[in-house]
C-alpha cells in the first residue's frame, strides 16, 4: 500500500518537471564562434544579462570549450576597463 503512494508520487513529479517550460537554448552556429575577442565588447555583451554577470552554458549553448574561452575574454576584457564589472543600473 506505501510503496503505491510513493510510486504514484513519484510520478506525479516527473510528469510536472516534464510540463514546465523550459527556457530556449541560443544555437550558435557552429564554426562561426571559435575566437572570442576580448576588446569586441558588442560580442561579449551578447553573453552578458542586465547585471553584467556571464550567462551559463545550458543557456547560451556553447560548449565547454567555448565557455571556457568567452569566461576568459569577458575577465580579461573587465580587467582592462573595456566592459564594467557591474551594469550602471546597479550602481
């Protein structure tokens, strides 16, 4: 009797993870976003939000790699004062 309350919960949860909506990967083409360049601020502000933080890869559908080498551009770019470590509107 309590293994079918549980069995019938659990499903009950796995069918409500599958309803919700889920948020829509930004596909790149692939071989056009091999180099990041630290000082194009306009491509690196496309993987940054409102808050200036960088968003993560399930989102922008980068791969590892790829994350990897946009992590290390935006930090070096933030470094040189070429784009703010926080947005204006935070300040």
């Amino acid at each position: 009797m309590a293994e079918q309350r549980n069995q019938n919960n659990t499903k009950g949860k796995q069918s409500s993870r599958t309803q919700q909506a889920k948020k829509q990967r930004k596909d790149p083409p692939k071989n056009q976003i091999a180099f990041f360049d630290y000082r194009d601020d306009r491509k690196l502000r496309r993987f940054l939000n409102e808050q200036g933080k960088i968003i993560p890869r399930r989102i922008t559908g980068l791969s590892a790699k790829e994350q990897n080498l946009l992590t290390k551009s935006i930090k070096w770019a933030r470094h040189l004062a070429i784009i703010p470590f926080v947005s204006d509107e935070i300040r």
